[in-house]
C-alpha cells in the first residue's frame, strides 16, 4: 500500500498557493517542475487556478479519483482536511503541517486524532511535521526542499526534516543520487520499519540508509531488519543517544546499559551498518551504491606517494582489515612493469611520476592476484600526475572487475577533475586513507554478516511454574527486589549450577548449615532491600570453624541494622565456598525499545570500573553468546595467560542462552544481576555464586 506514496498516477496538495512564499506553492511546484507526469490538482477554496493548473475548493470536489494528498495548510484545519481524504478514498496522505507532538501536550492530542482518522478510514500517513516524501524513478518530488536530486541507487529515510534538506542539497550538488527519500516527521503512521519492509524488494534501491533518532518497536525492527539486510545493506545513523529511560537504574547492569548499548547490540544482531557520523554514513553508501562487495578483508594499495601508503596501511589495521600479500609472480611481475625505485610489495608504489599507463599496469597486475579482495588506489597530485586520465583508467579497470576498487584522490583544487570521472564511473572517492578504509571495512563486515548462518535461539527444558511461584510470592508481599536466596530458586530452576546454601534466622542455624554442608564456607546477608551487600559490608568469605561463623554472623546483622536501618532483614545466607576460578558478570535490564538486553563482561567489584561489558538483545542463539564472549577487552584472560587453562567457554555459553530464555519467558522481570558467576578451568563448569532481580 506505500506505493501510493512513490507511484502515485494522482496527487493533491491541500493547502496549494499562489503565493511564491509559501509551503503549498513550493511542494506544488516540485511536483510540476519536477516531471510527475500524473495529474496534479491543487486544492485551495480561494483560487481557480494555480501554476496553470485548474483548483478546486475541497478533494471532495476532484471529480476523479485521488492517489496521494499532500496536506501542507495550518494545524487546526488538518483532521477535517484528513476526514475529507478518507471519504474521498484517498489511500495515502502526507502531512507537512506542523503543530502536532512536537508542540507539547495538545499537539499530542491533535496528532492522536489524525491517527485514529487515518485508522478510521485505512490511510497511510507521514508525518505531520515533515518534509514531504521523494521517488526519482517515478519521477516526484512531494516535498518542499529545492530542487529534484539526482537519480541513484540509494533509498534515505529520515526523521529530521531539516537534516533532509541539507541531505538534498549535497545530491543537487552531484555528490550523491537518490531512489527515494522519506522525511518521517513525527511518525504517527509510517515509520522505518514500514520504509524497510517497502524498499526490502525495490529494485532502483540498492542500499537503504536511515537517521533515526529513536525507534517505535524496536523487537519488530530487528525481526525486518534481519530479513531486508539479508537482500541489501541498511546503513544507519543514531542520534540523541541517552541512557535507556529516565529513571536511575541501581544494578550493575542497568548503571551501564544506556539506549547506546541496545542500538548498538540490536543493529549488529540485525546486520544493520551503524556510521558514526552522516559523513560516514555516506562514505559507506557511495561504496555499497556503486561497487561489489568483497570477497574478503585483504586489500592491496596502489599509490604514487610514500607516506599516504603508510597512512592507508596502519587504517586497514586499524579497520580491521588486512594488507593483502602479493604472490611471488605478482611482485616479479609488477618489478618487471615498474622503475627500480618502485616498491613491488603491497603497497604498491609507483612513484611520483607516475603516468597514468603505470598505474594501468600496477592495478591490473594487483587485481588478478587470488590474494587480493579489494584495491585502494591513492593518487597525489604531483608534477607529473596525470590526474583525469588516471581517472579514467581507474574507472574503465573497476567496470571490467568483481573486486571493490575505492579511490582515494587526495587534494582540492587540482584533483577535482579526476574526482569528477570517478563519480562517472561509479567509483567512490575519499580525500583521506582513514575514509577509504573504514568503508571497506563496512563491506567487509556486512559480506560477513551475508555469509552468516542464521540460528535460532537455544531453548530448554525448563521449570516455570517453579519461577512463577517465586514471582508471585514477592509480588503478594509487595516486593519488586528478590534477593540471593529467592533468585538462587529461579535459576535452579532454569538449569544454573549453584553451590549448596541454605538460609539461616541466627547464628545457631548458620554454625548447623555450615557444619551440614562442610568448611568453609560464605555468609551473606539475606534481604530484598540490600542490593549491594559488599557494600554494607554484608559478605564473609572462607569461614573455617562455628566461631568464624558466629562472629560473622553477628558482624554482618550489626552493620546491616547500622547502614539500612529500614532494611528487612531475614538473616544470613550461608554458602558452600567454592574454589577459585574467573569472576564474570551476566546481567540483564529492560530497554524501552528493544526488551531484554543481556550483558556479559568480567565479574566481581571492577565492572563498572572497567566497563568490560558487551551486550545483545534476547533471545539470541548459542552461536552470538559465544561472539559476546570473545568481544570483551578481556577475553584473553579467559582464554588462559601464562600457562594457566582456559576458563570453561561452553559453560559460559550455555549461562548465558539460560539467561536469553529466562528474561524471554518473563518480561516482568525487568533487571537481573549474576555476579559473580565464578567459571572454573575447562570442562569444569560453573556456578553462579551471588544472583538478584528486579521486577516490573
């Protein structure tokens, strides 16, 4: 049904003008000057005609039917306005008027009207407030930015208007072309996820790219999102990044998992391109739009200058790329093609008086090379440079090749010319090694992210009404906190090892437990008040005798009663010790757009300290619990240093998909804390020594 947005045969503009100043006569005169070979009619009850073109008083006076109308009047006139177009079977309106959500609380209430008008009559709206909607194939320009951009191969959605006609200006100036382009607004029907699922099979639209300020449903974005990066690249910027929700998060988990972790994780799961920038995001764009992806993450690097070579050798390490390794008869041929002061090796130097045959002979001779995905070709201007036939050797040599060839023509005034064959080629440009790189090695991880087989998400046999009844019982009592030995229920219940405990009222009951279950062993206060019990000094560790247990007993309830005086406290947790392994972190909290997003990171009293923490969304599969990981700064020490073993990897792999299943299965569970969960040497497991939740 969005195609009544792109491929209108009619179109309306309410609100159309004779006035030059005016909104209506501008997105009026795009239509018109723009090419839309439709029919055009402007409505406006005060003019016969407009632009030539005859007007009408209301769409109800149209006398035929009507594809898409483009509201562009003030806001209080615009639910009747909308109310028109559904009795007139329009199926598709865009509203450009603003005054709506973003004017505060009675601009909610108008803009909540317009949807229940549009749901009313089964219209697809975008908008209000909004720039208006784009389609270079059709050809129309519904909106009211200057000019029609250029045709290309990228489809751009956008929820700032303004951004989009700064967007809008860079394509007039040549630099980009554009499929579609789609300036959301406030999102009260259309939003990305309906834009994705529309330009998912569009065959003028090559690479989708988003700015996207915050998401509506952020699970139902990664469930199309997979789906569409699987056929195309979607290349993405977020802006007004905050910490998940407002309010003040006191886990561990939550103090660290802001919204920035959760767009993070849910683009990676979801094959989404994050660029850091616009400028990036259109670095990526121009690669994607107009060369082949890569086979692979070796490249070699052609250039006529030295220390540029350099710099784009340290960016593809620093991209995570590699500096391809020529075969021997590649440099014995490139040595026979080049002058003796040339270096053969990759990178490729020609030298600085270079013509542009040289670069003809070192280019082939690199691309036929099994070893080398992708070709960064750096041209300086130097004396000699032959800049504009260069150009186009490099150009005509990318059209005759499966490999990416990025240039990299570095300079302003004397390299334009060449920059402007590059584009007539479909060869991107970058002033700068860096850019050249980080592009590459967005192809590079979403040719990765193709070859990728999708797993679904381990599940297990599990006991829930056993969780369900601890759940229930904390909400009778009024508790949102479940504490250590009410948790340690709830993960026994989903399969955790957890070493043997028992809870005990005083410091008789404590000296039974321990002497039942051997020394030593640990005590811990017991209350769903205390989140932090290291921090109340509420731990004794390797406790050897009854006196040890009696004395911590005590000494625990004295500054437990001191430091939360209003605490309910009933009594201490006495626990098996167990021997020492690696302390890690496995966490969860609640994002507003995504749900559950799990956090693995080193455990202990060092994680918010150290920040070593990685996330995704649940439920996630077996084969993305091991990538959190191996993505930790730390990973090393969990691989073993100096001799000692290796932690026990699928130990920690399988916790963590319990955890996936466990916040799946119960979203009132809105934070949870396992730390540490102490993982011993390979092919001994581990157990999950301190644990606690919060719920919704």
């Amino acid at each position: 049904m969005l195609e009544s947005f792109f491929r209108p045969s009619s179109v309306a503009v309410i609100g159309a003008s004779r006035d030059p100043e005016k909104l209506g006569y501008a997105v009026l005169a795009n239509l018109k000057e723009g090419g839309f070979k439709g029919a055009l009619y402007p409505i406006n009850p005060k003019a016969d005609e407009i632009l030539g073109l005859k007007a009408y008083p209301s769409i109800l006076d149209v006398p035929e039917p009507v594809d898409l109308a483009v509201i562009v009047i003030p806001y209080p006139f615009v639910p009747a306005v909308l109310e028109q177009c559904g009795q007139k079977g329009v199926p598709a309106v865009v509203v450009i008027s603003a005054g709506f959500r973003e004017a505060g609380r009675e601009g909610l209430e108008r803009e909540q009207e317009l949807i229940e008008i549009a749901r009313r009559y089964n219209i697809r709206l975008v908008g209000p407030n909004c720039l208006g909607v784009i389609d270079t194939a059709t050809p129309l320009n519904a909106t009211f930015a200057a000019g029609m951009p250029p045709a290309g191969p990228m489809a751009f959605m956008s929820q700032s208007g303004a951004l989009g006609t700064a967007v809008l200006d860079m394509a007039l100036a040549g630099r980009i072309g554009f499929s579609r382009f789609v300036s959301l607004g406030n999102k009260a029907d259309v939003d990305e996820i309906d834009l994705l699922e529309a330009w998912e099979d569009d065959p003028d639209s090559r690479v989708i790219l988003i700015y996207v300020e915050g998401l509506k449903d952020g699970q139902r974005f990664m469930e199309v999102a997979r789906r569409v990066t699987r056929k195309k690249p979607v290349v993405a910027v977020k802006s007004g990044v905050t910490r998940a929700g407002s309010r003040a998060v006191s886990s561990h988990t939550g103090s660290l998992a802001g919204s920035e972790a959760a767009y993070r994780a849910a683009f990676r799961q979801a094959g989404v391109i994050r660029a850091g920038s616009m400028e990036r995001l259109f670095d990526y764009a121009r690669a994607f739009a107009y060369q082949p992806l890569p086979a692979g993450d070796q490249v070699a690097i052609v250039t006529n200058a030295g220390g540029p070579g350099i710099l784009a050798t340290d960016a593809l390490e620093h991209a995570g790329l590699r500096l391809a390794r020529l075969k021997p008869e590649t440099i014995e041929a490139l040595m026979a093609d080049l002058p003796s002061a040339a270096s053969a090796a990759n990178p490729v130097d020609v030298l600085g008086d270079a013509l542009a045959d040289r670069y003809e002979h070192a280019l082939r001779l690199v691309l036929a090379d099994p070893g080398v995905d992708a070709v960064i070709v750096i041209v300086t201007p130097q004396a000699m440079t032959q800049i504009e036939e260069t150009a186009h050797i490099v150009g005509r040599t990318a059209q005759e090749t499966d490999k990416p060839i990025l240039g990299c023509f570095m300079g302003e005034a004397r390299i334009k010319a060449g920059v402007d064959v590059l584009r007539q080629y479909g060869v991107p440009n970058y002033p700068f090694p860096e850019r050249a790189a980080e592009a590459l090695a967005a192809m590079v991880a979403y040719r990765r992210e193709q070859e990728r087989p999708i797993h679904p998400p381990e599940r297990f046999e599990v006991d829930r009404d056993a969780v369900r009844k601890v759940l229930e019982k904390a909400r009778s009592e009024g508790r949102v906190s479940i504490g250590d030995a009410e948790a340690r229920a709830i993960l026994e219940a989903y399969g955790f090892p957890v070493p043997p405990s028992r809870l005990a009222a005083t410091p008789e009951e404590a000296i039974e437990a321990a002497e039942e279950m051997g020394y030593p062993v640990v005590l811990k206060v017991a209350s769903p008040d205390i989140l932090h019990k290291t921090d109340v000094g509420g731990v004794k560790l390797n406790l050897r005798s009854a006196e040890d247990v009696r004395d911590a007993f005590d000494l625990i309830m004295y500054r437990a009663t001191r430091y939360v005086p209003d605490a309910r406290i009933w009594g201490c947790l006495v626990q098996k010790m167990v021997p020492g392994g690696r302390e890690v972190l496995i966490g969860m909290s609640r994002d507003p757009q995504f749900g559950p997003l799990v956090a693995f990171g080193l455990g202990g009293i060092y994680v918010e300290a150290l920040k070593d923490v990685v996330f995704r969304v649940a439920p996630f599969s077996r084969q993305e619990a091991e990538e959190m990981i191996r993505e930790i700064r730390a990973y090393p020490l969990l691989e073993g240093v100096r001799g000692e073993p290796p932690a026990d990897h699928e130990a920690m792999v399988d916790a963590l998909c319990r955890i996936s299943q466990l916040v799946t299965d119960f979203p009132e569970i809105v934070e949870l804390d396992i730390n540490p969960l102490m993982v011993f040497d390979e092919g001994r497991g581990a157990v999950a020594l301190d644990m606690r939740l919060v719920l919704g």
